[in-house]
C-alpha cells in the first residue's frame, strides 16, 4: 500500500453569510473521514491556522509536515466532497511527476480559452491535489508561502491566497510545469461531473441569494444524511452547491457573483415548483 496522507480541516469564519463552512465544511470532514478508513490512509483534519493569514494558507504548511513522514499527501478543501468512496488515491499517483492536478480542459473548452492560453493563466488549483515528497515540491511550497504579497487582511476573505501565490511561481518559471502531471478524474466542477469522478469541488462563496432557505434546509439535509450513511449523493449538484454557497440574506452586504459567475443558469439553480 502506498504511504499515503489525506489533508482537509474545515475553518469556519467568525463572519459569515453562507452555509459553506458550517454545513458543507462539516460534511466533508466526515466524507473524507469515511473515506481514509474504506482505503487506510492517514487522516489529517486537525490544522494550526497562523495568525494573520487567510485560514487557506494553512494548507502549505500542513502540507510539508505531512511530507515528512509519507511519500504523497492529497490535499483537498473543505468545499469538495469524494463522490467515488471506492477510487484508490494511487490511482492518480506518478512517481514521474511532483504534483499530480485536475485537468483545466474541459473547462478551458467550455469559456472558449485555448489550452495553453489558459495553462499559462492557471497552470494549477489548488482545490484538490497531490504532491510527492521530492526537494522540488518541498522548495516549490516553501517559495509560495513566502510570497506574503497574496496574503490579504480583509475582514471576509476574498479569495486571493496560497493559489495564486503558487500560480505566480509557475509565471515566473514555466519550465516546472513539466513537473505537474494533469489527470482527468480527480476533482470536478459539479457541471462537468462524470459518474467515476474522486472528487466534486463546491467552490466559491457570497453568490447572490437564490434560493429561499426552507428549500435549501430540506436540500442541505438531503445531502447530509446521504453522507452520513454514505450512500450516493443526489443528483441536484448545482442546486446543492448554490444552497452551500449564496447569502442566507437576500440584502448581504457581500455579493461575489450570479449564476453565469459559477458556469451556471438561472434555471440550474431555480427554486422547484
């Protein structure tokens, strides 16, 4: 078996407006929990969080004491959610590679960005990934940590961290992209999901609210006891996602995007009738 690792932790923030941290945060901690004991792998969910970063930067250091004592260690946020409990990690392992990422293809297809034009933008998310304990990936996130310019000190976070810090260095030196390996199948958008997919990512936060909120309790709950007994999750991924991610208030003072922002239409999202 390999020497494996799996990191998830789930901060939830002293001011919030959605539901992501505090019921899908939540959901993913037991998600991967049942996950780690199905395959062996080492659970790690308990995550010092430093003073004056964003709670996302706490991954890379996570990451490296994680390094120490295994051969790879998957990341995963605790916005996605393993849909497929019975896909092995080492699936996607490669000793060839130091970090094994998410295809952007058929995202990139779908906004109409070539390939390469859009690898040169993204090279990398972060959401989900694996990274092989090599010098080079060691250094790779020592060097993003220390690009303190991407840590911001807003009171809701607002989506500039660790990323970007990481896709900053592959800007710098596009040569090391020769060390990522992308794969198909490890993590997914909930509207390109295919049955066989590892992991479905719930990204983003503060959409506009859409959704009346006894709607998206019976759809939250749907979805939890679905977990809890891990069974297979239900088929409204977009509506779950929106219930996860938009304002519980309709006036919210913070809005970060409508349907069309998240690859979505208005209908994908629409209240049942």
């Amino acid at each position: 078996m390999l020497d494996l690792a799996v990191i998830t932790f789930n901060d939830v923030p002293s001011i919030s407006h959605t539901y992501k941290y505090q019921r899908l945060g939540r959901m993913a901690l037991e998600n991967r929990r049942r996950y780690c004991e199905r395959h062996g792998y080492r659970f790690i969910c308990d995550v010092p969080i430093a003073a004056g970063r964003p709670a996302c930067w706490a991954k890379i250091p996570a990451l490296l004491e994680a390094l120490d004592t295994h051969a790879w260690v998957l990341w995963a946020d605790s916005d996605t959610l393993v849909f497929n409990l019975a896909c092995p990690v080492e699936r996607f392992c490669d000793p060839g590679y130091d970090l094994v990422v998410q295809s952007h293809e058929a995202f990139f297809r779908y906004v109409g960005i070539p390939l390469e034009q859009g690898l040169a933008r993204m090279p990398i998310n972060t959401g989900v990934f694996l990274v092989q304990a090599t010098a080079w990936s060691r250094q790779f996130l020592r060097d993003a940590y220390a690009q303190t310019q991407y840590v911001t000190h807003t009171d809701v976070w607002d989506g500039i961290g660790e990323q970007e810090a990481m896709i900053a260095l592959l800007r710098q030196n596009p040569d090391d992209r020769r060390r990522i390996k992308y794969v198909e199948g490890l993590q997914n958008h909930p509207r390109f999901y295919r049955e066989g997919d590892l992991f479905v990512h719930f990204y983003g936060n503060h959409a506009v609210h859409r959704i009346p909120l006894v709607e998206c309790e019976e759809i939250l709950h749907r979805w939890k006891s679905a977990n809890d007994s891990g069974a297979s999750f239900p088929s409204d991924l977009a509506r779950f996602h929106w219930c996860c991610i938009q304002n519980t208030r309709p006036d919210s003072p913070v809005v970060r995007g409508d349907p069309a922002h998240y690859l979505y239409s208005a209908e994908d999202i629409a209240p049942a009738h």
